[in-house]
C-alpha cells in the first residue's frame, strides 16, 4: 500500500495567517491531489499536481496556492487564512492502480 | 466538468438487512466508478471499484452495479453489519491525470 502522511492533524491558526500544509508519499508516485471535506459537501478538489513543479486547478482553487518541489512532497499554502477555510484537508496520491487515490489522515484546521 | 450526485444523503438499515446506494454522473466520457468508505475519524478507502466495460462487479458482501445508458451506478451491501456504518463516497472519472469528482457522500447508519 502507498502511505501518506500530513504533518500535523489537528492545527488552529489565527485569520490573516500563513499556512502550510504539507503531505509526504513513501513511494514514487507522480500525481498528487489536495481536498478539504464539509459536512454535507464531500469532497473537493482544491488543486492537483502530476509532476515535481507542475500544478492544476481543481474546483476550488481561490484563497490557496501549491507547491512541488519534490516528487514525494505537496504542499498545500493559505497566504492569508480565513475563518471560511475552517475544514478538513485531505491529501491523496495516485496508487499503481491506474486510478485509485491513496487519502493521508487529514488535518484539521480552525482559524479563529 | 464532471457532476456526481448522491442519493439518499442519509440512509439507516436494521442490522442483516441490505443497504443500496445511488449515485448519477453528467459526463459520458466517465469510465472508472469507485466508491469510498470513511469511517468516524479516519481516512477514506477504497472498498470496491467498476470500469464502464463491466456491469456489475462483487467483493463479497459488496457489489457495484453501471447503467451507462441511465448515467447511474450503484453500491449494493447485503447483510449488513455494525461495522458498515460509515460514509460512503462514489466518484466518477474520465480525466487522463486521474481526476476523480465526488459525490457529497452517504451516512449509513446499521441498527443493531
């Protein structure tokens, strides 16, 4: 199995705030995608990325940014948090299996 | 893009009975179906998946069933157990980067 960690599951910041969220993979996989997760909106796609210092759009991209400079990290940056980014970010990575996504544990942020 | 709707949003079962899940798409072009299985607190997982060259497909007490014509698949659990209580997420993918495009997701709740 792909393993997937985040680096931290549960992180409070405060609005107007710099924030990292990073996701590792333990294997050597290209495509690497970022959700966040609402009650009652599943699961949304924020950006995606399929190589080292490439990056797509998901569908709801506004108010975050990426970055790849590695192939195993992907990091996922709020420049200026806001109460309405309170939500669990899921990181997910493409398994060998031509489609299924590998989820990490999810952080959960609150920006107060 | 592509749309995916779920349906019931919540869905309670007595124990031993079987629970169906719905779940349509607007893109024609999809031809991977997964569905996903979080429990309280933990990362989704992958439990079953179908490809749109398959009808139906069955991992013992699951099964997946696709209507291409009707744009519609479904997650059929039979005899159903305390430990099926989760959200279940279906996704639907025609993407050459291994997009996926939720649904918002199922509670199934299973009274013992």
């Amino acid at each position: 199995d792909v393993k997937v960690t985040q680096s931290s599951r549960y992180l409070v910041k405060r609005t107007g705030e710099k924030v990292f969220l990073e996701c590792v993979q333990d294997m050597d996989h290209e495509n690497m995608f970022w959700y966040r997760q609402d009650p009652g909106l599943g699961l949304r796609l924020i950006y995606f990325s399929y190589d080292v210092k490439m990056k797509e759009k998901g569908d709801i991209p506004e108010g975050y940014s990426v970055s790849r400079e590695k192939k195993e990290r992907f990091s996922l940056i709020l420049e200026s948090a806001s109460t309405n980014q309170t939500s669990m970010y899921l990181c997910a990575v493409k398994g060998p299996n031509i489609y299924e996504q590998y989820f990490g544990p999810g952080t959960r942020l609150t920006v107060t | 893009g592509e749309n995916v709707e779920q349906h019931p949003s919540t869905l309670s079962v007595q124990e031993g009975d079987s629970a169906v899940i719905k779940c349509t798409y607007s893109d024609s072009a999809s031809n991977y179906f997964p569905w996903y299985k979080q429990e309280l607190g933990k990362r989704p997982q992958l439990i079953i998946d179908i490809r749109s060259n398959v009808g139906e497909k069955k991992d013992q007490r699951i099964a997946v069933t696709l209507n291409k014509t009707a744009k519609h698949f479904s997650l059929h659990i039979t005899e159903t157990q305390p430990e099926d209580s989760a959200v279940y997420f279906c996704a639907a993918s025609s993407d050459g980067n291994n997009r996926l495009a939720f649904g918002k997701g199922n509670q199934v709740v299973v009274i013992p």
